[in-house]
C-alpha cells in the first residue's frame, strides 16, 4: 500500500512505507523523518514527531510565536473591552485561589480550636472573628463567580463579533480562487473558540499563583523549610515523569484512516442501507437486502476483536504495565519514603530525615494535630492543582496555535496578481483577443483544454461561441474574467496571450475589470436576501430603487412571477436559521416536533425562474456606468423557448454598443445577429466568421463545423 498523505505544515508529501514505522520525504530523504505511523486497531494512525523533551532551541521557538500571539490577542481583546477585560482578569484568576483561601481560612479556625482544646484558653472572639472571614469571603466569592460569568459572556460575544468580522472581511475580501488552499479554510476555528484559547491561559496563570501559595502554604505547615522543599519535590515528580515518559497523541497533530478490509467493507455496507439513494438501489434489485446482511456479517466475524475505538483513547490503551506502575509508585513517592524514613530512622544517621511527612510520625513533637491532618489535605490539593495545570496549561497553548493559523489566514492576501491600469471609459466596449493561447486546468494540468486559439473582437461586436459539449467555450469566457489565468510560471514557455484593448489582461486592476463586465452563467446562485437585493445588488448604487429594480426584472423576464408571489418582491428564498441545538424525542409525538418543522422556511422556485432572476440581475447591472463588457454563458438553459426569444432580444436591445460575448447552443437567434461566431470543436477554434459565411465554408467539398451543428439543429426543431 501506497499512500500520498500530506502531512507536514511545509508541505512535504510523504511517502508511507507499510513495513517502516517512520516516514521519510522521498525528496530528500537524507533529511531527518517528520512523521511517524503506527497501527492501532483498524487504524493506521500517522502522527508528527514532536520535539524532544531536551530540545530546548525547538521549545524555545515555539514559545517564542506563543508569546507574540498571546500578546497580539490581549491587545486585540483589551481594544475590545478595556474595563471588562482587566476585571475579568482578576476574576478568573481570583477564581482558581478562592478555594484554597477558603480552606486556609477555615484551617485557622481548626488550629484555634485546637489550641483552646490543649491549653483551655479559647479565643472565643478571634475564632468568631475566624469563622466571620471565611463566611465574608465565601459571600464574595460567590459575588464575584456570578459577576465573572456574566462578565465572561459580554467579552465572548464581543471578541465573537470581532472575530467574526475579521473571517467575513477575509471571505469578502479574497478573489474566488478555484485552486484555493483547503488548508485555509480548515484553519478558520470558530471566533468562541478564541476566547476559549485566552480562558484556558487566565485560568492557567490562575492556577500558577494557586500552586505558588499551596507551596508556600505548606513550607508554613512544616516544621523546617528544607524538609518542605523536599516533601514538596516529590509532588513534581510524578507528573515530570509523566510528561517525559509517557507519550500521548492527545495533544499531537496526528491523522488517521481506516485501513483494515473487514472494518472498511462493514462501513460501506452500512452506508448502502443507510444512503437514500443507494437504499434506492436495494428496493429496485430484487432482494439484495438479505445478501448484504450475510456480508455485513461476514465481515464483522472476520473483524473479530480488532478495536474501532477513537484512536487517541487506543494510544493511550497501549501503556506498558512497569509504566503503570512505576508512575504510580512515583505518584505515592511520600509513602514510600515513609518506610525509608523510619528505617532510617532506626538505623541511620538522623541527618537521613529528608521528609516531612514521615518527620511528623518520626518526631511527632514537632507537629500540631491538626497541622499533621493538614499535610496530607494540602499535598492532595497541590497534586490536583499541578494535574490540572498540565491540562489547561496544554489546552492554551494549544489555542494559541489555533488563534495563529486563524490570524495568519484572515492576512493572507489575494494570491492572483493585480495589475495597474484601469480600464478606459468608453461608451463602445472593450476591444479583445487571444493569441495562441494554450490552456490547462491548475488541478489538471496534463491536460490542454484550449489548445493555439486565436481570435481578435473589435470594440462593440456581438460575438457567439459555438461548439460540442467540452470545447472549450466556457473556459474562454473564465480567461476574460480572470477566473482562471494563462499559466506564466515558467517563463521559457509561452502559452499565449489575452488582451483587453491591446494590453495584457494582467495589466488592468481586477477590480476595474470585473466592474467594467457584466457576467451572466447558467448556474448563478440566489443569495438569501430578497428577491429585490438578489436582481438589486447588479447595482449597488440602486439597490433600493424600486422601480429601476422592477424595470430590469421586466427586462430579465422575472417580473410577472415575482408580483404574484405573497411577498412579492420581498420574498427570502432561503433565509438563514440558526438552530443552535435541540433536545427532544423526535421519533415521539412531542408539540416541539412540530415547532421544529415549522422552523425551515425554505421557498422554492424552478430552475427557469432563478435564471430568470440571474438575468434580471444582469440588466441591472447593465444601468452602471462602468459596464463595457457582457459575458454570457449558456443563461437560457432552463428557459422555454419564448423566454429564451424575449431574453435574447432583450440583450441585442440593452446592451447599448457595448462589446457582448455569448456561449449557446441554440443556434439561429443570436447567431445570425452576430458580427463575429467563434466556432470550437476538442479546445481548438476551428472556424470563425459571421452566419452566412460560416454557412457557405466548405473543407474538401464538405460543410464545416458550424454549418453541420446549425442544420442538425435544424433537422431536430423542424
Ligand atoms: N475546473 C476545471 N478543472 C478541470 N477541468 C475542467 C474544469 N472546468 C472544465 N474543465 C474541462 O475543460 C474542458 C472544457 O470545458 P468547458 O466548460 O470550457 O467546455 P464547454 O465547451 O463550455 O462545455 P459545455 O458545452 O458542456 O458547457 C472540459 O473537458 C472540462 O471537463
């Protein structure tokens, strides 16, 4: 097995290799491998080799980027909210010490009663006063909890927005790209996510100071610091192991697949009765239901116990026994140094006495009782705040990288270069040509699509593109709109030229391109807007005007289906509803089934219907001063043939003398009006001229392209 999977953020492709572990570019592969791939239960699960624990310089750069992001996104949020924002700070943070207060507080009550008990002097009003603060301070807490959630709501929604904002800006902002990097688009996180990333590290900051004074708090209760420092040292130990020993892909960049037959067939069974349009298939098969149940279950004896668990939960399922327990007996190092201390302590030297806890049996003298009940208490605390620590401290940072991506994407900028010039005013149109121009898909590049076209259109001509399915027609009219671009990457190759009134199409801005064309295809797209904005938004500039709205659906063919409408003008075909989640039986008979229903309000139309609107948006445009270009492509697929006639002629009529190029196949209407008929055949231009010549062109005595699609056409419609 083979596979091509790619994996690294310099986008190495990597050869998988079925019998090696680790993974090499094939391009190089002296050079270190990047990933690694291991088989977990029906899984092959490929992962990034992580720096070491010792490879301080890789940890220091990626601090370095985290550092910079946390402080971009504290600047970003303080510009957001800059009261809310620092109080909340204290908030969170105050949040993660409260407890620990609360319970030192409640110890200084334990140890006053404790020295009333021993001595029979109680401090009845220092106790009363004890017991006050920490009823005090368990009041304020609870206050500012409630103050810190509220509070926390207000910062999300804002940075949402923001970040929201700063998403739809980059999708607004960057040019369709058809060989668009999918990477981008999976580096958008969700904006709450952001905020999520900078909780995770207030609550990570809180939890330092909770460990800071859980530390102090014990180095109080110990009879000799240095014992303290050790007792305490023992409490890092474990999760210090963990870290270095234990590996986890929790928290790793890792992909997976399913690659084991049994597992794979079993999924696709289950897919052909689960798919309505394979399901489809079994009903009208005979009974295929009942042979695709014994497979079903062929494989699945065959699967045996081979697990299908989530990966990351078999990764760590794999843990070897010693591990497990030498990381427990890590774990419990105080009791175990409890049985070294009182051997020590029986035949050793007393300078043996490294440990506290042990000290307090030893010499317990030294120890109040309470203080000796506290030790434990306070170690436990101190383990759960540093286990705890290690998962939010991993979750920041691991936000923090996602909050990079996010930022770096919305800077990407548009990657097809811009030109220069603007296009000239002219109330003629544009002039256009190719030269030789050879053309292949990015994503397909083996493959000429046009292949030496050549042509010239003067200032104002209507030009038709004819031809078989796959010519090529389209993909001229992409090269116009700079949907697509000549490939330039190496410059020894010449794959022709495009020009906009004698220049490079390159030189001219895009922006003053696409202003200057108007570009109707058969498969726009009717936004959820009303229907008045989907024709209005061909001008912005009249996007309210009513009744130039209401002349260019006349125009474009919409109007009488649209006045007959309950909403008229005003109809939404697709509003947007956001159904955030719900809960409820939906196979019962609950009311909020129905309440669920009535949430979609979708509204249909036919597909001749929405071309109809596309072209009404197209006449509207055509009331923008800029228009010197008409692109049309196939727009009346969908229509019948006496809207088809009314469109066409609408065009011929509106188009003012500016230059109009149109992709058909119905022959006759348009073609005949036409100055010039580009005639394509395999992704070469093999005829051009007007009607009546491309009609009397002969090649060895035999009609020519044109003149052969124009009478079959004929022959079908007569
Ligand atoms: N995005 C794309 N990526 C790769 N190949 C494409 C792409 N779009 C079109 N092609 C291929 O380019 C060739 C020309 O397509 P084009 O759409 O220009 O033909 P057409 O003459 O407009 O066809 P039709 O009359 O069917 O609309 C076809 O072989 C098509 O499969």
């Amino acid at each position: 097995m083979n596979q091509e999977p790619r994996g690294t953020s310099n986008d190495l492709v990597l050869a998988m290799d079925k019998n090696s572990k680790v993974i090499k570019n094939p391009k190089d592969p002296s050079c270190e491998p990047t990933t690694k791939k291991i088989r977990l239960g029906v899984y092959d699960v490929f992962s990034m080799r992580e720096a070491t624990f010792l490879d301080f310089y890789a940890h220091w750069r990626k601090w370095k980027i985290h550092v910079s992001v946390a402080k971009r996104l504290t600047t970003d949020i303080l510009t957001l909210a800059p009261t809310l924002f620092p109080l909340l700070c204290f908030a969170t943070i105050f949040q993660r010490m409260a407890p620990l207060v609360l319970w030192h507080l409640f110890n200084r009550c334990l140890l006053m009663i404790e020295v009333g008990l021993t001595d029979g002097r109680f401090e009845t009003v220092a106790i009363a006063h004890a017991v006050a603060a920490r009823v005090v301070f368990a009041a304020m807490a609870a206050a500012i909890a409630w103050w810190g959630r509220k509070t926390d709501f207000i910062v999300q929604t804002r940075i949402v927005q923001r970040f929201d904002g700063l998403v739809f800006q980059w999708k607004s902002r960057t040019d369709l790209r058809p060989e668009a990097d999918p990477k981008d688009e999976n580096a958008l996180i969700a904006s709450h996510m952001v905020w999520y990333a900078y909780r995770d590290l207030l609550i990570t900051m809180g939890r330092s100071l909770a460990i800071l004074s859980e530390l102090f708090y014990i180095c109080t209760l110990t009879s000799s610091n240095t014992e303290a420092v050790i007792y305490v040292i023992f409490f890092f130990v474990e999760p210090f192991a963990r870290d270095i020993l234990q590996e986890s892909i929790w928290n790793k960049r890792w992909v997976a697949a399913s690659s084991d037959p049994n597992f794979n067939r079993m999924a696709s069974l289950k897919s052909i009765v689960t798919e309505p349009e394979t399901k489809q298939e079994i009903s009208i098969n005979g009974n295929i239901g009942e042979y695709l149940n014994r497979e079903y279950n062929k494989a699945r004896r065959a699967l045996g116990d081979t697990s299908a668990s989530y990966p990351a939960a078999q990764y760590d399922n794999r843990e070897r026994v010693e591990f497990t327990v030498l990381l427990a007996l890590l774990g419990d190092l105080h009791m175990a140094s409890f049985c070294l201390k009182i051997y020590a302590a029986a035949y050793m030297a007393t300078w043996f006495q490294f440990y506290s806890f042990a000290s307090a049996i030893v010499h317990p003298s030294t120890f109040t009782l309470s203080k000796f009940a506290m030790l434990p208490k306070a170690a436990d605390l101190l383990a759960d705040e540093l286990r705890d620590f290690r998962v939010d401290f991993r979750n920041a940072l691991n936000g923090l990288a996602s909050v990079k991506r996010l930022y770096d994407v919305v800077e990407t900028p548009n990657t097809r270069k811009d030109g220069i010039l603007d296009i000239e005013k002219s109330d003629n149109g544009v002039a256009l040509a190719m030269e030789n121009v050879c053309f292949a898909y990015p994503n397909d590049k083996s493959k000429n699509v046009l292949t030496n076209v050549s042509f010239t259109i003067k200032p104002g001509q209507l030009v038709v593109i004819v031809g078989t399915n796959g010519s090529g027609k389209s993909t001229l009219l992409k090269l116009f709109t700079r949907l697509y671009d000549i490939d330039t990457s190496d410059p020894d190759v010449d794959h022709g030229k495009v020009t906009v009134n004698g220049r490079s199409i390159s030189d001219y801005k895009l922006t003053s391109l696409r202003s200057a064309t108007a570009v109707l295809t058969q498969d726009h797209h009717i936004l959820p807007l009303s229907l008045a904005e989907n024709i209005g938004i061909g001008n912005v500039k009249a996007v309210s005007d009513m009744a130039v709205i209401q002349e260019c659906a006349r125009k474009g063919g919409a109007d009488e289906f649209i006045s007959k409408r309950a909403d008229g003008y005003d109809t939404v075909l697709e509003p947007a509803t956001v159904i955030p989640a719900y809960y409820f039986d939906e196979a019962g008979d609950s009311p909020l089934n129905d309440i669920y229903k009535g949430f979609e309000k979708k509204t249909e139309i036919s597909g001749g219907e929405r071309q109809r609107i596309a072209a009404s948006r197209t006449f509207m445009r055509l009331t923008t001063e800029e228009i010197q270009l008409i692109l049309a492509d196939e727009p009346s697929s969908n229509l019948d043939p006496r809207g088809e006639a009314e469109l066409f002629q609408n065009f011929i009529d509106n188009r003012q003398g500016k230059t109009m190029i149109f992709v058909t196949h119905r022959l006759g209407i348009l073609t005949k009006e036409a100055d010039l008929i580009l005639c394509m055949k395999n992704g070469e231009l093999v005829e051009k001229g007007t009607h009546d010549e491309l009609m009397d062109l002969r090649r060895d005595g035999e009609p020519g392209e044109y003149s052969k699609l124009y009478e079959i056409q004929a022959r079908a419609f007569n």
